[in-house]
C-alpha cells in the first residue's frame, strides 16, 4: 500500500488589464497576468493557513470510463487525446493507470478541473467543439452565480456529482486547456500526510468570476508573480514556492503559455525533496543538486545529517545546486546553479521569502 494519496494541482495564471506604465525602466518587470492562491483554512490537517493552488486528492469517479460516453457526444474519439500523451516512455508512477481506469494523462486533468471548480467556482469546460480546434488557453463556462454556488457544494459533498454536472449543463472537461508542468512527491520525514501531486498550468484571457468555498478555504488571492514573492504574509510550502520562482522569470503571459506547451511535451520527472540538517538551518535538496541521493528511497526516511556544517560551509562544497534552504525565522530561498533540467524546465530565479509570524500565536 502507497504511503501517500494522489493529487492535482492547477496554477492557474490570468491576464489583467493593468496599463503598461513606458516610464518605468525596461529592468522592472511589468506583469500582464496574476496567479491564483487560495488560502487553507486556520483548522486544515495539512499546512494550515498557508497559501496553495486549487487542487486536491483523486477521487475513483475521475477515472470512470463513462467520461469516455461524454466525450463522444461532443465529436471525440479516441485520438483527440493524443495530445495529452507526452513524447516520452519515461513517466513518474502517478501517471500508472489501471486496465478499467482512463489513463492517468485523462483522469488526473479531470481532477484538477473538479477540485479548481469545487474550491473556487471557476468551471474550466465547454460546451462545443469548434470545428475541431482544441484552443491552448484555458475559459471558464459561465453559469449563474446561483448556480456555482448550488453546484460547489454538491460536488464538495460527492465527487460523483461532478460528472452530472457536466451531463446537466451539455459540456466536457477542457482537459486541453492543462498543460502538465511538475510533479512533486511529500518528503519521506511526514509521517502523517504525504501527497503525490501533479501541477498542471492553465493560462486565462481574463480574471474570471471566483467563489472560494469556506469549508477548507479562508481566502482568495490573486497577484502577480513578483508581489506573491515578495509577500511577507502569505506562507507558501516549498512546491508552491519553488513553482512561483520559475513562472516570475515570465513577464508575458503568452510567453508562459507558449513555454508550458512547448515543455509539456516532455513530459515531467518527480520531486521528492530529500531533507539536509546543518548547524544554523536546514535545506530540500532536490533531483539534479550534486548532494542529492542516487537511489532515493520514495518511502523510507532519509535525512542528511550535516549539523557539523553551515549553509554558507555546505554551499561552498556543492558545485552543483538545485535546493531550498530554510532559515530560522521561516525564511526560505532558492538555490539553483549549474543545473540543467531533465525535463526542459526553466531554473527558478533566485528569490527569497521571509513569512512573519502573526503576534497573536502562542
């Protein structure tokens, strides 16, 4: 039995109508797109309050063969698919199906959309097929408001209940519109919750009407890249904060989408963060980084005892770095040099993130 429950998670990245100010030098990055973030609730089991993309565990309902029926009355067969396939045999064990399953490439996109839907109200599906077309942006199905509400809190109750939604409402999972991006495992030392997730990447014309639901969520956020990074309120766990320090290197969101479509094709490898102790702090040292495993073990505890170094120490000693280094105080940072990605991704920027506890805790 896995240790661990599977997940998908959807960045979703929208473009805003702020005016490009030609005052400012060509250096300072203008964004013409924000990030979605969603706040967990205060009493969440799994890093509570911290700021995290829609997304959550499968559930068997998204691999029922019967989204195949639905498909089919919209035009598709079984090569409209194909596309989400990569050009790659080498996939990490989330995307093993089994026989009376979709496969994962299928079923893990109708997840992200349900759990986005669920958690937020935005519905990323559509009710024709243009003439064959399948766009790479992402649109969301408007309903009435009403109607989001009514309908969240059905699904929030029964997975199941997804499906008649689409069945009620004539339209299909715009599984085209996810654009796979990254694939991270919880590391070995949680011994309690651990999640292999699934980041996909979705890119919006416009910020669309959003609804969070208040059971497993407190907050709604959406801003740019280079303000989520230098946000000294908003905690982040490491995927989220390693996946920002890549996007922000984006100032152009057709940019991003032409990268995510471009990069997808190679499919993605998994992250398991491998945990270092050193004498003033700690670190995640991640596939690629010089000092990480060779064989790591994906259930078995592994830590890195190095207490009798410092950061500063381990640094000098790594010719090669792709880590996350904490800091007492919950500062993070990422560390990425002479790293090339197996999995055609761009390095993350070198940014850091100081989270400062509220007074009030004890």
């Amino acid at each position: 039995m896995k240790g661990w429950k599977e997940s998908a998670s959807l960045i979703l990245a929208a473009r805003h109508r702020q005016k490009y100010n030609r005052a400012l030098p060509s250096l300072v990055f203008q964004y013409n797109y924000k990030l979605l973030c969603l706040k967990r609730h205060r009493n969440s089991s799994f890093y509570p309050e911290s700021y995290v993309f829609p997304g959550g565990v499968v559930h068997p309902a998204d691999a029922d063969l019967k989204w195949h029926n639905l498909f089919r009355t919209f035009g598709f067969d079984t090569n409209s698919f194909n596309s989400l396939f990569p050009n790659t045999n080498l996939r990490p064990q989330i995307f093993q199906s089994k026989s009376n399953e979709l496969p994962k490439e299928i079923s893990l996109r109708i997840t992200a959309i349900r759990e986005t839907f669920e958690e937020c109200g935005i519905l990323l599906c559509k009710q024709v097929k243009r003439d064959g077309i399948l766009s790479n942006w992402a649109h969301v199905l408007s309903i009435p408001e009403e109607d989001v509400q009514n309908w969240q809190t059905k699904v929030h109750d029964d997975a199941t209940e997804f499906y008649t939604m689409c069945e009620k409402l004539k339209c299909y999972p715009d599984l085209w519109s996810l654009h796979e991006w990254s694939n991270w495992l919880t590391p070995t030392y949680f011994t309690t919750k651990r999640y292999d997730t699934i980041f996909y990447m979705a890119c919006m014309p416009l910020i669309p009407y959003s609804n969070y639901e208040t059971i497993e969520m407190e907050d709604i956020k959406w801003d740019t890249p280079n303000n989520i990074c230098a946000a000294t309120d908003m905690m982040m766990a490491p995927p989220q904060h390693y996946e920002i320090s890549r996007i922000v290197k984006y100032e152009c969101l057709e940019n991003l989408l032409d990268f995510a479509i471009e990069r997808s094709k190679l499919g993605v490898e998994l992250y398991l963060p491998i945990r270092v102790l050193l004498r003033d702090g700690k670190m995640h040292v991640l596939p690629g980084d010089c000092m990480y495993p060779k064989n790591p073990s994906l259930t078995e505890k592994q830590i890195i005892d190095k207490t009798n170094m410092t950061i500063a120490e381990f640094e000098e000693i790594s010719p090669v770095k792709n880590r996350i280094i904490f800091f007492d105080l919950e500062v993070k940072k990422v560390i990425v040099h002479n790293f090339d990605s197996t999995e055609g991704h761009i390095a993350p920027m070198p940014v850091e993130i100081v989270y400062i506890k509220s007074l009030d805790k004890k």
